[in-house]
C-alpha cells in the first residue's frame, strides 16, 4: 500500500509541481499584489466578495458579478490556480470583456473558461473539466464542439474540491487555448472580441486563488470592432448584497425593496409605487441602468430631488425619465437598459440602444439626489453610475 500513498500524495501535488516547472520562464508578472486590488476594478461587486486571506485571494462567490482588470490585453498567457471550497461550486474567467456587465445578466460579454467543482456534473452541454465558450454577444468557433459555440476538453483533468487545479490560458490572435494541470485540452479560434478585459467571476460558491499571474505577447493589428467596450468610468451602485448608499421612505416597509443578489427588486404586488434614494449627492452624471417590468401595469420613472433633501420624505422631484411617457410602450417581462445622462438642465436618453429625444428640465437642480420610483412590481440590475464635466453653457 505505500507505492498507493506515494501515488496520491504525487498527484495532490500536481498542480505545485505545473508552477514549480514554469517558474523560470521569463515575462510573467503578478495580476494580484496580495494586499490590496491595485490594477482590478470591482465591476458590479462591492469589497465584501473579494479578500485576501493567508496569502490567497478569496471569493465569497455572492453576489453574482465580477471583477475586472483595469488593463485590457489581447495576446497573453495567464495562469492561475483555483480550487473550489464548496462541492458543486461555480466560477470562471472571463477574457476580452467590455467594461460593465451585459444587459439583464451579472456577467460581462467576452469568453469564458469554465471553472466548475467536479460535483456540478457533466453533460452533453456542459462539463467541469474546462470548456471554452463565448457568452452575452461575444462569438467563438469552437474545436472540439457538440454542434453549437461551447469547446469541449477532449480530457478530463480538474480536480475536485478541496485540492488545487492549474489554468494556463493562452490568447494568440483570436485563439484561445486552455491547459488543465499541465495539458491543453481545449480550444476556441476567430473569437470576437479579441481584446479587452480579464474577468474573474463570483458565481454562487466559495473559490481560492493563488498565484495569478500574466505574460503579455506582442500585439497585432486589429479593427476597432474586435475590441472591446474601453472603461468609460462608470462605478456600480448596488452592492448585491443589501440597499447600502439608498434609502427608502421612513413609512416604508421594509420589504418595499429587496436586495436579492444581482437583481434589486421592488415586489409592489399591491401595485404601490415606493421611492428608493441614492444617498450621495450628484453633480453632473452618466447612468446605466437594466430594467424588467414585471407587471403589464408597472412603470419606472427616474427623478431628481435638490441635493438638501436628505432624506426620502415627501420631497419635490423632477422625473427625467418615465416609461409612461415612451411613444410606445416596453415589453414587460424583459430587461431593458436605459442609458444617458443629465448635465445641467439637459438629459439625453437611450432605451436599448435607441436615442430617445432628448429632454430640457428648465429646474432641476445643480446638486442632485437620485430617486428610483417603479409602480407595481419592477426589478433593477446593473446599476451604474460616472461623473460628468459640467457642459459648457453652465
């Protein structure tokens, strides 16, 4: 039996043993300094999801999001070592991501390498083993499909939890290709985009990393379309995990809104319409925003109050955007986005990507507070927000 405990012993080691070979190979540097997140951008979690923690970096895996580099690459080899704390545990990285999430999801567009549990299982449409597949409007020919987009590990080589696992992902001109403890096993060509941002995500379970680090390869030329979305400074707003920085009505219930994950809800089942207060004050500002009516009968309306009004009761607001003012009306039961911004007394609007005319608010103040009001039952996901110069007529 002692040749048995040599061969496990061996084989919980072998991922240490991946690195330990590569340690000498030149241009690799840290993507995690173990102190603090210089270089990454907390997308749509806040500091309770990602933490540092005996030398490892920690994600609690709630909420659902992401985290970003600041950077964008295009041609790279990463790697990494993960391992799942929970059995049937979820996660990923994302490569060549935009800057903020997609519409109606948590995650951003770009490519995603699986980083499932064993525990979760396998199917004919997924496995735990490292799949390669591009996600929210990015594309990918895959090698190794089942008839869609999805790349497939032609091995089966992850660990299950608790023991570590090896990624080395490398990113050469559109192709992406994935090693699982020390073998390529998968891989994705003509992916699209083909630069941007890295991703790692935070999808319901515990996961470890250690040992994060990237080797950038030279560049080569690209249009703008295989680029991705660069930062445009918009900061998230909602935390995930409870209403922080927005304050409701003091005769409110408190299951007027309801922080549940992703999605901030306001249940309205009574067909009550109950306004939620962004707290710090507003000068000028960009705003994205994804909404769902979830009620033939819901509207969403976005007011502005004078920064003095500190509180949620019974101040006077201006509305900058009501869906019951749209020539026609949104489908409920589907996510929307709204985007824009007020400078000054102007607001300029986009629904979907489709330019709304544009509106002059003669009295709305300088200083602002941000006022979500929905009627009946709405929910609300990516909720960002970014500082505008003043225009120029100010």
């Amino acid at each position: 039996m002692q040749w048995l405990k040599i061969w496990v012993v061996c084989l919980l080691w072998l991922p240490a043993l991946v690195v330990g070979q590569d340690a000498a190979e030149e241009g690799f540097v840290p993507l995690f300094n173990g102190q603090d997140f210089s270089g990454w951008v907390r997308t749509n979690t806040p500091p309770d999801t990602w933490y540092y923690e005996d030398g490892l970096l920690v994600c609690t895996g709630k909420p659902i999001g992401e985290i970003r580099t600041e950077k964008m690459y295009q041609n790279f080899i990463l790697e990494l070592e993960w391992r799942h704390m929970v059995p049937g545990g979820n996660a990923g990285v994302f490569l060549f991501a935009d800057d903020i999430t997609a519409r109606g999801v948590p995650f951003h567009r770009g490519i995603e390498v699986q980083v499932l549990e064993n525990s979760y299982g396998n199917t004919r449409s997924y496995t735990t083993h490292g799949d390669i597949f591009p996600i929210h409007g990015a594309t990918m020919v895959p090698v190794n499909g089942r008839g869609g987009d999805r790349a497939f590990p032609t091995e089966n080589r992850s660990l299950p939890s608790p023991q570590w696992n090896h990624y080395r992902i490398t990113a050469q001109d559109g192709e992406v290709t994935l090693a699982v403890n020390g073998q390529v096993v998968t891989r994705g060509t003509q992916c699209s985009p083909r630069k941007g941002y890295i991703c790692l995500e935070s999808e319901g379970g515990v996961v470890h990393y250690r040992n994060v680090r990237i080797k950038e390869l030279p560049d080569t030329p690209i249009p703008d379309s295989e680029v991705a979305i660069a930062n445009r400074g918009y900061v998230s707003i909602y935390s995930g995990l409870d209403l922080r920085d927005w304050q409701l009505p003091s005769d409110a219930p408190t299951a007027a809104w309801q922080s549940r994950d992703w999605v901030l809800s306001h249940p309205g089942t009574d067909g009550s319409a109950t306004p939620l207060t962004y707290q710090p004050p507003l000068g000028d500002f960009g705003l994205v925003i994804d909404f769902k009516l979830n009620d033939p009968a819901s509207v969403f309306s976005l007011e502005l109050a004078a920064e003095t009004s500190s509180t949620a009761d019974n101040v006077a607001t201006t509305t900058v955007f009501s869906t019951a003012s749209l020539p026609t009306p949104v489908a409920a039961e589907r996510w929307h986005r709204l985007e824009g911004s007020v400078r000054g007394q102007d607001c300029q609007w986009t629904l979907n990507g489709v330019a709304l005319d544009a509106q002059a608010q003669p009295n709305l103040p300088t200083a602002r507070r941000l006022i979500l009001t929905p009627t009946h039952a709405v929910d609300f996901a990516n909720l960002y927000l970014r500082p505008l110069p003043p225009s120029e007529d100010q």
